[in-house]
C-alpha cells in the first residue's frame, strides 16, 4: 500500500503551519482512503499524505474510460465565445489552457480571432490529437515542467484544474512567471467551502464518498486569493456560482441524505480497458468552423441572456458549488 501514497507532510503547502485539524474521510476508486486536513492558520483543506502520481494516472485513465462522451463541437463553441472576452483585453495576444485535453476549445479561439492559443495536458492521446490533427500547439506535461521561457503568455486559463495538482503554490508561481507583466489568469475551481462540507456532511450521516476526479485540494474562496497575492497577482474578480446543491451539502437539512453515486466503481475493473471513443473525421474537424450555431449574434445573445440568469455571488459570501478567480500579474515571484 505503501507506494500508492506520496510522503506525510507536516507543513502546510501554502503557508507552512503545522497546525492541521481533521476534516472528512473520503475513498478514492475504492482503492484507497484519503483523510483530509485542514490548515488552521491559512484554511487550505488537502489529503495527506497525498496519493501517488502513479496511482493519480492511473485513476485518470480509468475516468477516461468511465467519461466517454466528451464535448468536442461543444468545447470548439465555447473557444468562440471566449474570444469575446479576450478580444475585450486585445485584440491579438498568446493564451495558454492548462488542462486542454483535446484542444477544441483552442482550435475555436485561433478559428475566430487574431489570438495564439496553445495548451498543456497530461493525456498523452490528446496532445497528439491537438497537435497532429488539429495543429494547435499543446504541450504534453505537468505546468512546472514547462520549458517555455518566462513572460511568454498574456492569458492563462486553468479551468478545474487547481484541485488536482500536486503543489498548488509551485503551480501558481510558474503560472506567474509564464506569464507577461499584467497578464491574467483564470482559475475556476469547486468552492472548497461547500465541495468540502460535503465530505463532512457524508461522513457525520455514516457514508464514506469514493472520489473518481483526483480532488486532493480544496480551496476556501479566501485562501485561493491569499495564494495568488503572494504569488504576484492582484485579485481583479472573485465569485461563487452554481448554488443549487447547497442546503444539502452543509447538511442544514439531516433528513436529507448525501447518496455515494460511485460507489460501485473500483480501480481493480478498470486497469485494463483503455478508452477507444474519441474519434472525429477530418471533414468534421474541417466544417465545426460553418455550423449555424456558431453566428456571432445569436452567441452574444445566448451569453447575455444566460448571464442574466446565472447568479454571480461575491466570494465572501462563500456559497455556490464553484468559484471564480480573475487575477493581473503585478509583480515576478520566484
Ligand atoms: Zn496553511
């Protein structure tokens, strides 16, 4: 079992207290028991000892099996509507999308607007998907490993990404030093605050939740913005969206009970399937650009009409079941 866990920390990732308090007990793919802490100083919530990165890929591969359908003409639309917002900031510039997967949705930014989109990810088959079939550029790795020299990128996006790396502070500090000097990074992640309380809420009501996502982090709204102020960044926004599960994750309601709905999946019936779906022809990579769907007006639109509806809280009232963090590099930290 020993090797399927990275060494016990005693000091906080972030701010290097050692004062942690037990925070809920989950399982991750069955396999393993995960027992997260939470720092009393800075609030940062994290299993420890962390899996292994090997136990980590191979649980990744498993969820590549288990999540067949995958967005793809969506995730190309939603690169188009993103170069409203970066057209907004320039009108040309490079972006960076850490955690890319197929690279669609950078196909659509590069399709629309004057803007460089590249990517990273750690899935092997889709950067070489990216790369070969859709000749958008997509490195294959973990962010600290990036060998791209510093001030390269005026935007970073890392769309659920955060709670998954292994160093959340070395993670954000390269993420500044790719970027420019007033270059932004978006990160949207769970709200830890309310991702968390469910672990909590599950264990009081008896149930041990058995994660299929590596969600090793979790960030209270506060402690993700203290983790980008010193790393160089100026907060510009910070919200919390997505409030409809809320009531029951923090339990006010005890009747209602939090229901483990992976609880039938297993590492042990996935190691040896891999994952043959993902297959788009040349002609359909060629035509996504034509759809009908893709008119810019209607998109606008649609974005407008959608805002108007989706409610933005700021982040110190921390409910919502995911958070928003728009920040500038304002200064190089090392
Ligand atoms: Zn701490």
């Amino acid at each position: 079992m020993d090797s399927y866990y990275n060494k016990e920390v005693s000091n906080c990732y972030f701010c290097q207290s050692d004062n942690f308090i037990e925070h809920s007990k989950a399982t991750y793919w069955k396999i393993i028991e995960l027992n997260f802490f939470e720092c009393k100083n800075c609030g940062l919530i994290f299993a420890n000892p962390m899996p292994s990165l090997d136990i980590i890929i191979k649980g990744n591969k498993a969820l590549n099996v288990l999540h067949t359908s995958r967005g793809t003409f969506s995730q190309y639309k939603g690169g188009k509507e993103f170069t409203f917002v970066l057209k907004k900031i320039c009108r040309k510039g490079t972006l960076l999308d850490v955690g890319c997967a197929e690279g669609l949705f950078l196909k659509g930014i590069e399709d629309f607007s004057e803007w460089k989109a590249e990517g990273i990810d750690v899935i092997e088959s889709a950067v070489t998907f990216s790369n070969n079939r859709l000749g958008v550029k997509v490195y294959f790795g973990v962010l600290e490993s990036m060998k791209n020299p510093d001030n390269t990128y005026d935007y970073i996006r890392m769309n659920n990404v955060i709670e998954h790396v292994q160093n959340p502070v070395s993670f954000i500090k390269k993420a500044n030093s790719l970027l420019k000097n007033g270059g932004i990074v978006y990160i949207s992640t769970p709200n830890g605050i309310q991702d968390g309380a469910v672990l909590k809420t599950a264990n009081k009501q008896g149930t041990i939740i058995n994660l299929l996502e590596n969600h090793f982090f979790y960030y209270k709204p506060k402690t993700l913005k203290n983790i980008l102020k010193s790393c160089g960044f100026r907060i510009i926004k910070s919200y919390c969206e997505d409030i409809k599960h809320s009531i029951k994750d923090f339990g006010l309601f005890p009747w209602i009970k939090i229901r483990d709905s992976n609880e039938k999946y297993s590492l042990n019936d996935y190691t040896e399937k891999e994952n043959t779906d993902f297959q788009i022809s040349d002609d359909e990579i060629n035509n996504m650009k034509y759809d009908k769907s893709l008119n810019s007006k209607k998109l606008l639109f649609n974005l407008y009409f959608n805002r108007f509806f989706k409610i933005k809280i700021p982040s110190v009232i921390p409910i919502g079941h995911q958070q928003v963090a728009v920040a500038e590099k304002i200064k190089e930290v090392k």
